[in-house]
C-alpha cells in the first residue's frame, strides 16, 4: 500500500478556471486594477502641471543704429507672455557681446570698427531656461566724413585745405583729398591740413576730403569750391599817361602834356609772388613812339621795375634812358586777385651825354603819372 507521501500534488491550473469564486482570478484582477490606476496618475499630473511649465518668450520688433562709428545702439519690444524673465542676452553675429535685466529694453555696442556691418538678435532668460533668438536686425557702423572742410591762405598757384575729423568716429588712419572728384593726396589721420600746389591762377576748383579706418572709406565731406588769386594784370589795358615833372625850361614836354595808349601785360605767377612784364610804348605828343618792355615785381603792395630803353636823342645821339614804372591797384578795385584799376608813376631818367666836343646834354627826368583800367 503506497504512502501518502509519495503521492504527487495535483499541479495547478493556470489560468485558473472562470469562476466568480476563483481565487486566482480575484489577485490577476487586483494586479490589473493597480496597474491602470498609476497610468491614470501619470496621466492627470501631465495634464494637471503642463500649463504652469512656461518657457521665456523672446522679444519683438528688434531695432539697431549706428550713433558713432564704433557703437550701435540696439532697442526692442519686451517680452510678452511665457516665464517671468532675468535678463536679455545680446547677440552679434552669433555671439554673445552683453546683458540687461529684464526692466531694460536697449543695450549700446561699443568697440566696433567703422563700415562694418553686423546681424544683432536678443534671447530672453529666465533662470536657466533661454528663449529661442529673436529675429535679426542688420545695421553697418557709419564711417562719417571729415567735417569742417575750409580754406586756408590762397595764392596764385596754390589753396590750402584744413578740416577736422567727425566727433561721430575715431581718428582715422589717412585722411584722402579730392579735387574734381579725384583722389590727388593722401596724408596720415593725425594731419587735418594740405596745400594744393602747382595750380593755374585765377582758375576755379572744386576739393573735398575723405577719412579712411584700414580698408574702410568715409563718404566725401561737402564740396569746398577755392579760386586761385588771378594775376594782377593780364593782357590789353587801356592807360593813360600825363606829365608831372620836367627838366625845366627848354624840355621839349611841358606838364599837363597827356596821351592814351594801350600797354600789354603778362604774368608769370608762382606761389609767393607774380612778375608782371609789361609791352608798353612812350608816345608823347609830337613824338615818336618808342616801345620799351619792364618786368615788375612785387614791392610792398604793388610792382615795380625798371628797364633800359632808346627814348630821347642828345642832338644826333640816341640816349640809353632809365624806364622806371611803378604801379599799385586802386582802393577796392582788386577781385580774387586781378586788378581792375590801377595807377602809378613813369620816370623817364637820361644820363649825361655828350653829342660833339662843343655839344652835351646834362643828366636829366622826366616824371609821369600813369592810370590804367583792367575791367
């Protein structure tokens, strides 16, 4: 007779037979019940903490200028909506360059270079959290012309320049001059002065001037528009020539004697003083007219120069007279250099001569008073 023991247990049903009295079936449906109770939890916390997790919103209507030619001031519209913010960053080209609290809707760039362009966007913080960047705003850094551009002394052949940097930037590293448009000197940013040289008198140009920061040009500053001094005389000019002083009785011209007539002037100008030389001609009344030429130069106010010229005879013997002819233009009457109306004095000077053994003629002047109008 076989032991109890050694009969096998009868082996469990899985799953348990249906039954509303099974007690298999009342733990698997105890285990399922558990189960969607904490997916349901999870569920209604998502649904319950998603609306209070907000993230910074960035700013709007992003706005840059360039004050000065090394900053850029940058403005915006705060943030609306989304996570109470910190700080705005500040973005260039990518990069961040400052801050401002919250309370602040601007920030200036300093340390820029001039011409240069740069892209800025703003993202807002609120503690560790950032806000997506803000759209780009695009500004170049004004490179400002030179201001101030005058003249200087002038004269005949040349015209000199000065200016002064734009307080808007630094010191550049050249400044260019300009004259019609073209460049024709350069000089370093620590000059703010140039003479023109070499020009043509009484002849109109047109100059301006340029800064330069490395490969960065300014615009050209307004136009200056300089006048080279005319000649004193130049071409045709009516005179009129009348005597003021004789040797005494027996001359063969008396005072008052007069007569017009037309000298021929040029001019060879440079830069400190002009030399006049006059094509003229003495022709007294009842006289031949004797040409002579006199190169003047300046003295004092006006010119003056003397020539040597065969004018008057001692009987058969043509004399070497002494031509001296000094001029000065009239009160009011000089335009940008050129004279208009002039006068001055002809001293007609004869040195002793002897024309035969029993003849001679003493040394002598003659003293004229000479006008001339160069309209």
């Amino acid at each position: 007779m076989a032991s109890q023991d050694a009969l096998p247990w009868p082996s469990p049903e899985w799953p348990p037979p249906a039954g509303p009295s099974h007690p298999g079936r009342k733990r698997a449906t105890w285990i399922i019940a558990m189960a969607a109770v904490v997916v349901i939890g999870l569920a209604v916390g998502l649904v319950v903490w998603a609306p209070w997790h907000k993230v910074p919103v960035a700013p709007t209507a992003l706005r840059a200028q360039s004050p000065t030619a090394t900053s850029v001031l940058v403005s915006w519209t705060p943030s609306k909506g989304g996570a109470t913010l910190d700080r705005y960053l500040i973005l260039r080209d990518g990069k961040p360059v400052g801050s401002v609290p919250a309370s602040q809707n601007s920030y200036t760039d300093h340390g820029l270079t001039p011409g240069t362009a740069h892209r800025y966007t703003i993202v807002a913080t609120s503690g560790t959290q950032r806000s997506i960047p803000s759209l780009a705003t695009r500004v170049t850094t004004i490179a400002p012309s030179p201001v101030g551009l005058a003249l200087g002394q002038q004269t005949w052949t040349t015209v000199s320049l000065h200016w002064a940097p734009s307080p808007k930037g630094p010191v550049p590293s050249r400044f260019v001059i300009y004259s019609g448009g073209s460049a024709i000197a350069v000089v370093p940013g620590t000059v703010d002065t140039y003479d023109v040289t070499g020009l043509t008198p009484g002849t109109a140009y047109q100059y301006q001037v340029a800064a330069r920061w490395g490969e960065q040009v300014s615009g050209l500053s307004p136009a200056l528009a300089a006048t080279t001094l005319a000649s004193p005389l130049q071409g045709d000019v009516p005179v009129h020539v009348v005597t003021t002083s004789t040797p005494g009785s027996g001359a063969s011209l008396s005072v008052g004697q007069s007569w017009d007539d037309t000298w021929t002037f040029s001019s060879n100008c440079g830069v400190s003083t002009c030399t006049l030389t006059a094509d003229a001609e003495f022709a007294a009344p009842g006289f031949t007219a004797q040409p002579f030429t006199v190169t003047l130069t300046g003295s004092g106010s006006g010119y003056s120069g003397s020539a040597k010229a065969d004018i008057t005879k001692c009987g058969s013997i043509n004399v070497k007279n002494t031509v001296t002819l000094s001029i000065n233009a009239n009160k009011g009457a000089v335009q940008n250099g050129g004279w208009n109306a002039w006068s001055g004095i002809v001293v007609l000077s004869s040195p002793y001569v002897t024309a035969t053994s029993t003849t001679f003629c003493p040394a002598q002047s003659w003293k004229f008073s000479v006008t001339g109008t160069h309209g």
